[in-house]
C-alpha cells in the first residue's frame, strides 16, 4: 500500500514538473495555433476559454459556459457555424 501513494505521488510530483497539471493560481496563455484561426467568441465552457477579457487576463479562468466574453480559437471560417459563435465580442454600453 506504501508503495502505491509513493508511486501516485511520484506521477503527480512528475506531472507538475512536466507542466501536464499546472498549480490553481498559475496562469495560462495558449499559444497560437499554426493553422489559420480566428477567436469564437460565446462557444467556450467554463474554465476552457483561450484568453483574455474584460474580466480576466488568462486562458482556462472562464466562470460560466458561453460567456459572450470568452473566447477560443477556431479554424477560420468555422466560428459561425458553431451555435451562438460570434467573432467579436458584444459591445459595451
């Protein structure tokens, strides 16, 4: 039984090291993709958008599923073919 928390602990230990699970507070800034892209606005789900808004200043920090602020990277041309994709943020009042 020892011996398999020291190897969980080991992989997870190994997994933050390899960057695989980042820390809670870490910040994330997705590269940009090598294909042509264009940023989906409304389509991400909490916790999964690409970066930056209004509200936050990193990927992966969205609060609630399509949030009109958030965005993720889609292959040109397909954004609004996606339900409720918009390829710009709404504007503000």
């Amino acid at each position: 039984m020892k011996t398999n928390v020291s190897l969980i602990l080991a992989g997870l230990a190994g997994a933050f090291a390899a960057g695989v699970i980042a820390p809670a507070d870490a910040q994330v800034f997705p590269e940009k993709p090598s294909y042509k892209f264009e940023k989906c606005y409304g389509i991400a789900k909490a916790g999964q958008n690409d970066c930056t808004t209004a509200l936050h200043s990193c990927g992966s920090t969205s609060t609630k599923d399509g949030d009109p602020n958030d965005w993720l990277y889609t292959p040109k041309g397909s954004c609004l073919k996606i339900v409720n994709g918009k390829l710009a943020p709404p504007e503000k009042k």
